[in-house]
C-alpha cells in the first residue's frame, strides 16, 4: 500500500515532501509515465490547494484524511487510470475544462488546431464555426473564449461528451453562444445553415493500434472517441464532404490528424476541389494538422 512502510506504520504521519517522494517512487515501480508529476498533483487534490501550495508548505504534516484520500488515489494511479480523471480537469491554452471517465481526454496536441485556425481567420470579427466530435468542448469553448463574437454548433455521439462539454461551457460563460447536442452524422443539421469554419479532431487511431497504445488509453478511454477504422481514415471524407455542404464560400475546414494521415486528408481535400490545403507539424515535428479553404 503507498505511504505505508513498516517504518512509517510505527512513526507520526510524513510531511508533503516525504510523501511526495515516496508516491513518486511507488508510482514509478509500476511505470507510470512522469510519476512526480502525477505524485504532486494527486497530493494537492487530497489537500485541496495547488501545486505550488505544495511547493510552499513542503514541511508541513499530512492528516489521517488527506492520507486516506491519497493513498486511495495512488492505488488508481498505479494501475495506470489516467491521472485527468482521477482530478477530474485537465488545461488547455491554460484554462481549466473538466473531465470524467467516458469523455475522451484532451491532449496539448489539439492547441495546435486552435492556433491554426486563428491564424488564418483569427482576424474576423464574427464568425460561425461548426465542430463535428465535441468531446469535453475544449476546442468549440476556447474558439468562444478567445472570440467574443463568434458563436458556435457542435455534436457529439456521446450523451456523456455533450453533458460534459455543456457544462465546461457553463463555467466558461459562453454557453450561450454555443449549440450542442446529440447526434451521430451531420445528416441532422438543416441544410440551410452554413458556417465560416469547419472544426474536428476526429477519432483517427487504427482499430488495431488501439491495443499498442499506452495503459492510460487502451484500457480506459472511450474506444469510440480513439477508433478511426481499419486506417484510421474513416471520418475524414465525411468532414470533407460536410465542409462542402455546410461551409460558406470561402470557408475553412480544420482537422487534426495522426500517423501518416495528413497526406491522405491532403490529397481528398484537393480532389474535393478545396483551395489552398495545407500540413502543419505539431511543436514535436509530427504532421498533424489540415487545413483547406472551400472554393468561392
């Protein structure tokens, strides 16, 4: 059991930085990626402050109840269930968005799509975007955060994701400008709405991939919100298609991708008849994200 020695047993409760190296060392034992971190981070939970309150109060003795509680979340840790559910948030562009188990995790990757798309149409005073795959709204809410004019659609065909993302929007203030809901297929918008930008990080993972990933994803995230088909392909030409549909004459389709998928994305987008299409590399150097700009 953490925190829980011989020594310790017979000993008074340890300080947080006794604690925290401990935790760091046991969650190490079982490979936890960045055990450190998620040693910090579970302690500050227990205790219900910040890191950094960590940081300026390293001396100070753990109580019997932040104990029970952390002992409690380290066992989870351990056997590699991911450390955003376990907090229950995760930061994106520095702003905190819930998360619970069911909701696919946001990854700092997915920034990337943001700063593409205001790149390019970051400049307009008003827009209307559309996303396709909501999960916990961090790229509909953060488009509205950033812009306080603009004004959104989403869906997603989780309950759950929708639920989640409603109520991260609520927090941010901006729920009112943003549409959510249910649904599995663009086939449930009206054919007469149209948008300036189409937005999605759609699941892209090989089916048989999934299983090679790390603990933390293949045995707790949301097979649906990870599952991109045989390839990884499947949802590509239908966010194509829709962008055809749905967006205004020059609007902007924005997709995130991985493995080798942008060149594919690339060549679909173009054989669509969509202008200006281009790759983008993440910070890591890895392509990951399209965009293209529907013809006039």
């Amino acid at each position: 059991m953490p925190l829980k020695t011989r020594r310790q047993e017979n000993s008074k409760p340890p300080k947080v930085i006794d604690a925290v190296k401990l935790s760091e060392e046991y969650l190490a034992k079982y490979g936890v990626e960045s055990p450190r971190l998620s040693a910090e981070h579970l302690l500050a939970k227990a205790m219900d402050c910040t890191r950094m309150d960590l940081y300026l109060d390293f001396d100070a003795i753990l109580d019997n109840r932040v104990l029970a509680t952390y002992r409690e979340d380290l066992l989870k840790r351990s056997k590699h269930y991911p450390l955003q559910y376990i907090i229950g948030e995760t930061e994106f562009f520095s702003i905190p968005f819930r998360v619970r188990e069911g909701v696919f995790i946001p990854r700092p990757e997915t920034e990337m799509l943001i700063e593409r798309v205001e790149a390019l149409l970051g400049n307009k005073a008003s827009v209307r975007f559309l996303e396709f795959g909501l999960g916990t709204g961090v790229i509909s809410g953060t488009l509205a955060l950033r812009h306080k004019n603009w004004q959104g659609v989403g869906f997603d065909i989780s309950r759950k994701a929708v639920e989640l993302a409603r109520e991260n929007f609520d927090f941010l203030g901006v729920a009112g400008r943003i549409q959510s809901f249910v649904a599995s297929s663009f086939d449930v918008l009206d054919k007469e709405q149209n948008f300036d930008i189409l937005v999605s990080n759609p699941p892209y993972i090989p089916t048989d991939e999934i299983d090679t990933l790390q603990k933390e994803v293949s045995c707790y995230e949301n097979r649906t919100a990870l599952d991109g088909g045989k390839r990884g392909e499947d949802f590509y030409p239908h966010l194509v298609d829709a962008g055809l549909s749905f967006l205004n004459p020059g609007g902007l389709l924005a997709v995130e991708t991985g493995g080798s998928l942008a060149h594919y994305v690339k060549s679909i987008c173009q054989e669509a008849g969509y202008k200006h299409v281009e790759i983008s590399k993440d910070y890591n150097g890895f392509e990951r994200i399209v965009t293209a700009f529907k013809s006039d």
